[in-house]
C-alpha cells in the first residue's frame, strides 16, 4: 500500500490519490509505504529517485545502520513503533480484547531536504493519529517542512507509549485489588490465570522499554548540530527527549509493581500448596493410632486382649473411634485443622 500526502496552503496535510507513479508529484511532502508490492517501489524510484530498503533489511540493530546521514545528505533512521492488541487495533478497528498484549514493529524514516519517505510492514495506530492531527493541524504546523512530520510521528510513537504505559497501569490497579482482596482470592481468584496476566504485562512493559530506550537514541542522534539542518527543532527535540525520560521512570515504576505482585501471587500459591500438603499430613497423622489398632487386631494370631470375648468387636470399634477423636480434637485446638 501507497499513501501520499502534500501540504496545503494552511499548512495541514491533504492525502493524495495514487494511482500509479503519476501521481506522485513534485508537490509530495510524505509517502507512506505499508507491505509495499515491487510496483509501488518502483514507482517512488522513478519519480524521486530514491532507494527504498526492504522490510527485512530495517531488522538490523546496530546503531550505525539504523541512525545515519548519507554522502548526498539523506537522513536514514530506523526505530520500533510498540502497538496493542496487532489483529484489532490496527488502523481504525476498536480494541475488544479484554487484555492487554502488543507488538514492536521496525519503521524506517527516509528525510530529503523536501520530502518524507516512510516504510513499515503493518498498519500503526501512531501514524493514524499524527493523519488525523496533521489534516487539522491542531498545532498550527506548517507541514510543507517535512522534518516537522518526522517530529510530528515520533510524537505520535510517544503517545502511543504513554496510552499503552496508562492500560497497564490501569490492569495492574485491578490486579492488585483482586491479589490482595481476601475473600475474591480465596473464592474467585485462579491464581495461576493471574501469573499469565502479570506475565503478559510484563512482556508488554519489556517492549514498551525498548522501544523507549529506542526513541531517546533517535533524539539524541537529532539533537546533533546540524542533524536536522537548523537550530529551530531544537526546542522540539529537547521537550520530545523531557517525556521519553518520564515515560521510562513511570515504566520503570510499573516494572517494580508488576514483580511486586508476581511475588505476592507466587507467595500465595506456595501457601496454598503448603496448606495442602499440611492437611494430608494432618490427616495421615490422625488415622495412625486407629489404623495401628484395626491392623493388630486383624492379625491371625491367638491370644490378643478381648479379641475372643462377646464383646470384643464392640470395644476394638470404641477403641479405634477414641483414638481417632483425640487427634482431631488435638489438632483442632491447634488450629491445624
């Protein structure tokens, strides 16, 4: 899929019909490549002359190939772009799932002087939202300068964090509550569906992390001189570089609560299968004196007391009875039992 989007008079973004590579004129300050097919590819080389990298390409990590300035002046950055729930959140559908799960996706940003190229492999919330911003121009931005949209996208990255950071948030309050709840965790609580749920959470916070830890490289490498060509972005990239450092002590903070409450669960499981274990043994421990009486009193010998007598049966029974009521009673007082 092929976007493309030129800048108004206003300044906000209008999106442009493309219908082959004619469509993609001089006018173009952004196009937005989704899974292209060989033929979109082509038709960005033709009219712009540009290179595009492939999908598999953007997967490489080291910092030389995701962040770099080429010799004709070609600003080249690749970062991870997190998103909930991938299969009903994506681009326009709501999310119904009741938990929260997401995915990293590597986004490759090409900058010209006078040009924004994007290649993603999905479709992302983020770059939903900057759209529908930037048609408004809720901030009065003149998108006609495309270094604003590459800005104008991170900080979409940015909130999207801080959304998914606030539904974790939000799902740990409640797992708290149903943790520490002693009647709803006794009653209604499966504490091994609860691990899952931390887990899933705390696989969410790793990734939310990296992509964190991502984003303030790329602001650190555009807060360069001369990175992005003029001094004028640098209270941008500096206010952008503010949040990512508070977005990380808040994940972190989320981090301390997610182990917090795995502890807690993982402690409440072991004393349940401790109490288990303590009632079979309390159990076992009761049945010993009158398992010792029937099995001496069932042996095929002669001689043994009152095993003769008319009432023999009736006192072994009050026998085995008594010596099984005296533990309970024992371990009752206790509170074992």
């Amino acid at each position: 899929m092929l976007e493309a989007f030129h800048a108004t008079e206003r300044g906000n973004l209008q999106e442009v019909t493309v219908r082959g590579g004619f469509d993609l004129a001089d006018d173009v300050v952004w196009i937005d490549l989704i899974s292209p097919t060989q033929d979109e590819q082509h038709w960005v080389g033709d009219a712009y002359s540009q290179n595009l990298p492939t999908l598999k390409s953007l997967e490489d990590i080291s910092a030389s190939a995701r962040y770099y300035r080429d010799d004709d002046g070609v600003l080249h950055i690749s970062t991870y772009f997190l998103t909930k729930n991938r299969a009903s959140q994506a681009d326009g559908d709501d999310d119904s799932s009741g938990r929260i799960l997401a995915s990293a996706h590597t986004v490759a940003f090409i900058l010209h002087k006078d040009r924004l190229f994007t290649l993603r492999g999905q479709k992302l919330v983020a770059f939903r939202a900057f759209r529908a911003r930037a048609h408004r121009n809720d901030y009065d931005m003149d998108y006609k300068d495309p270094v604003w949209i590459l800005l104008g996208l991170l900080e979409a990255k940015l909130d999207e964090l801080a959304d998914i950071l606030e539904d974790v948030h939000k799902d740990l309050e409640e797992c708290t509550t149903e943790v520490l709840n002693n009647h709803h965790r006794e009653y209604h609580l499966d504490l091994d569906d609860m691990v899952t749920r931390l887990a899933q959470q705390d696989d969410v916070l790793g990734k939310a992390q990296l992509c964190l830890i991502d984003l303030r490289r790329v602001l650190n490498f555009l807060s360069r001189p001369r990175a992005l060509g003029s001094h004028i972005y640098d209270t941008d990239v500096r206010e952008l570089n503010e949040d990512v450092r508070s977005l990380v002590e808040h994940n972190a903070f989320l981090f301390q609560k997610v182990r917090f409450l795995l502890d807690t669960t993982s402690g409440f499981i072991n004393t349940e299968q401790s109490d288990i274990i303590k009632r079979f043994s309390v159990i076992s421990s009761m049945l010993a004196p009158p398992m010792l009486i029937a099995s001496i009193y069932g042996m095929n010998v002669q001689g043994l007391p009152m095993a003769n007598g008319l009432y023999g049966f009736l006192t072994v029974a009050t026998l085995i009875v008594v010596f099984f009521l005296i533990p309970l009673f024992y371990f009752r007082y206790r509170g074992w039992l």
